[in-house]
C-alpha cells in the first residue's frame, strides 16, 4: 500500500486512498548524505548544473513563470526525477508528462531536473529523444544516485546493470531563501513505482504552504 511514511499534514483517509505517495521528510532516515552537486547538462539551463544555483533568490520568490522559460536561480521548489536507465520507457513517459504540465510547475516557481545515471552523450540522445523544457543531467558515476539513496535491487547483478536493478526515486527541495532543504522523497520498489504529476504538485504545494 502507498503511505505517507513522516511528516504529512494530509488526512489520512487521503494517505490509504494513495492520493498521496510515500514520500518521506526525513532527510537522516533516508540516508541522503548531501542535497548540491554540479553535473553536466544536456537539457536547458546552464551547463554544467550547479543544483545549488536554482535556490531561490528571496525577493524574486512568487513572480509567475511560463512553460517556456527555463529555470533561473530563483525557485521556491526544486524537483528532481531519478531515472533508471536511458532505455527505461517509463521513465521517459514519466518525463513526457511532466514536460506537459510543466507550466503548472513554473506557476509554483518549481524547476524540474532529470537525473539520468548514463555519459553526457547519451544524455544528449535522450534530450533529442524527450525534448525536455527542463535540465537533464549526466550522472555517469551514480555518484548523485548514491548521494540521494536511489534504490536498486537484485544485489550485485542489480548495481552492474541498471536497467535491471536500478530503481526510480523522485526527491522534492524547498529553495526558498537562497538554500536547498530536503522536503520530500519517493522510492520507488518496482520500475514502474512513481507518483504522478497530480502527486508531485500536490506535495509541492503542501511544502509552500507550510512555509507560509
């Protein structure tokens, strides 16, 4: 069953119902040892992609955005997609429709980066294939994987081939007041385990407005 593990403040009938993912607010528990890193970018935005760069700017918080513009350094969210596998094709649907409704995303001033676990160049193919509006970084290492707990399975046969192991993870950050803050994070336990866009702006919108 999906649930909300810590931190909500939605009812609970909400929870069991699985409008709301498992997400998880506590950055120690989850094992995520650091939220910056700076990794090459084949999608908009600068290259390379200082996560750090994208905190908002206190005074420009609130300034509606459009679809069409990419994310400056100025947003109160910032939602990373933790991909699979270049090969992964629920990732890329998950990308499409993120890349769809992405003016819902800039009306909340959130930028959106995927993190894609594969060389820059292919980075750039998937950038041709998905036309991101939104940054799509390089992590060929892992090494922002491992740094955020994205999961994988099937032990050693698991970690050496991502496709088959690899599992996705969706992290959200409060960027109100110039630094990033862990607010949300999914796992996934199967490939196909993510939450849906309704499901990602509506945590989206919890974490704005508890900070209000």
């Amino acid at each position: 069953m999906l649930r909300l593990i810590k931190g909500g403040s939605g009812p609970r009938e909400e929870v069991e119902a699985g409008l709301v993912h498992e997400f998880d607010r506590e950055r120690r528990d989850l094992g995520v040892s650091e939220l910056d890193f700076e990794l090459p970018n084949a999608g908009a935005g600068p290259d390379p992609l200082r996560l750090s760069d994208l905190a908002a700017d206190p005074d420009t918080v609130g300034r509606r955005r459009t679809a069409s513009k990419t994310p400056p350094d100025d947003n109160a969210a910032v939602v990373l997609l933790f991909h699979r596998d270049y090969r992964c094709r629920n990732c890329r649907q998950q990308v499409q429709e993120v890349a769809d409704r992405y003016g819902e995303f800039r009306e909340r001033d959130a930028a959106v980066v995927s993190v894609l676990p594969e060389s820059r160049e292919k980075a750039e193919k998937w950038q041709k294939k998905t036309h991101s509006p939104f940054p799509v970084v390089a992590d060929a290492d892992k090494s922002v994987a491992e740094q955020y707990g994205q999961p994988t399975r099937l032990g050693k046969l698991g970690g050496l081939h991502d496709l088959v192991g690899r599992l996705p993870e969706t992290a959200i950050l409060d960027g109100r007041g110039g630094d990033l803050r862990l607010f949300a994070v999914h796992r996934g336990d199967k490939p196909a385990d993510r939450p849906s866009v309704d499901d990602v702006l509506a945590m989206v919108d919890r974490m704005l407005a508890d900070g209000e």
